[in-house]
C-alpha cells in the first residue's frame, strides 16, 4: 500500500485544490512531500496500543503553497466530520504534534538542537539531556445554567461578530479545575456559580489545549463582562440563541445537549 499523510502548516491542513473530501480523513500520498522544500517529516505513534504510526509531513509557517494547493484550518474540519460522520482524532493529533515540534526544536535550558526519541513523541538534549513531550495546556469551558432554564453566553473579542459562546480559561499553577471554573467565570463577568460537575473533554490543538467541559448553576451577582477579553455576555433562552460556534466543537456539544435536555 502506498504511504500515505498529513500535510500540516500551523493549524491547518495542506491539500491539492481537488482533493475530495472523502480523502481528507485517510491522508495523502507521502510522495507528494517532494513540493515542499525541507519540511519535518515524522511518524507518531497511534494511541490505540497498536504500532501503527501517523506519518506527518509539516510545512515551516512561512512556506509559500505550490500551485493549486490550498489550506483548510482544522477547526473546520471538526465541524466538515461532525456533519459527514467522520473521524478528525488523527488529523487533530497530528496538528497537535507538527505545532509541538516546530516549537521543541531547540532545547529550551541550554539552547542545544533537540534530538528524536525513536518511535516515540519524545525529544531529548543531547547536551543537558532535558526531555520534552508535546505540551498540554489544559482549559475549562463551562456551561452555565439558572433556576429560570435559560444559558449564559458571551461574546469574546476574538470571536467573528455576532457569536457568542460559554465562559472558558486556561487552568493555572496549583490551581484545581474546580476552582479554575469559579476564577474565569467571576474573572469574565462577575457573577458566582455553584453545582460543579464535569461533563466531557476535547483535544483542542489551536495551540496545545485539552478542552475540559462542566456545567455550573448561577448562584449570585450581577453580569458585568471585564471589557478586557469578554465584551458582551446575556442570559439566553432556547427559543432566543445568538450565532452559535461550530459544529464539532465542545461548545457546541454543550450547548446542544442542553438545547435537547440532556444536560
């Protein structure tokens, strides 16, 4: 069989403009690595206990596209395979580690070039022989509910006009996910919560981020966005929704299972 693989270049996936989208998830010809001058080819280890291994080809941030080819951000292509029924953990961990890589080169205690681990996610020093694995920056996003059945959404400034979407931040040193829940929400808009419980997790490679989901119940105060990162934030009932996130994405899941009562 011919070897086959991701081309990835930041968040995105590279493809020939006429590539079918029934291909995206298989990968393409290893061959077609010869357009690109000196990209980091690698394997990474599947994640099934099995040896099979995930062969990336990735394309340095500031190469310029051969002709006819094209980029399709990842995010898209979780919502592209939450419609179609397709599966994007490959694609996704493949982002996650080409990003990784770029970013691992060198040692970050003494500056030497970082060598592989064979047939591992692992790169070491040969100098000091400090070891790296891909980063993992974990980040809850919470679904926040009241008494009267209705769910908050905010605006953040780096969101496209008009979507809005749950409160979320970055987990911090020492800190329990917990209390990183009950931090961001009084952080982002003033307000207390309560009934804390954990729903599900997503890989979230855009960069480096686990995505862990709860769902909260307003206690107390009064919504008032920091003016820093949320601009805007509103109770919403079922009937009366904003531009929502994309298909495919944790968000979204939250917000959908709680339209359809399950959460």
């Amino acid at each position: 069989m011919d070897k086959r693989a991701f081309f990835i270049q930041g968040d995105s996936l590279l493809l020939p403009v006429n590539t079918p989208d029934s291909q995206i998830e298989s990968g393409l010809l290893f061959e077609l690595s010869k357009y690109f001058k000196n990209p980091d080819i690698f394997d990474a280890p599947e994640l099934d206990n099995s040896s099979d291994m995930i062969s990336v080809v990735s394309v340095p941030p500031t190469t310029v596209l051969p002709e006819n080819w094209k980029t399709i951000p990842v995010r898209s292509i979780l919502s592209m395979f939450s419609a179609s029924g397709g599966n994007p953990n490959r694609i996704v961990r493949a982002c996650h580690i080409a990003q990784w890589r770029w970013s691992s080169r060198f040692c970050g205690t003494c500056g030497a070039k970082n060598e592989d681990v064979p047939m591992q996610t692992q790169r070491i020093c040969p100098k000091c022989g400090r070891t790296e694995f891909p980063r993992i920056c974990p980040a809850a996003i919470i679904l926040i509910t009241d008494d009267k059945n209705r769910i908050l959404l905010a605006h953040n400034k780096r969101f496209k006009a008009r979507v809005y979407s749950h409160i979320s931040g970055f987990n911090e040193a020492g800190e329990t996910l917990e209390e990183t829940v009950v931090r961001e929400i009084r952080e982002e808009v003033n307000i207390e919560v309560k009934d804390i419980v954990y729903i599900k997790s997503q890989p979230w490679p855009f960069p480096s981020s686990l995505m862990l989901g709860f769902k909260a119940r307003y206690s107390s105060g009064t919504i008032k966005p920091d003016g820093d990162e949320i601009e805007d934030a509103k109770w919403f009932t079922k009937d009366d929704l904003p531009d929502l996130p994309g298909e495919g994405s944790l968000s979204r899941h939250l917000i959908n299972s709680w339209l359809n009562g399950t959460l």
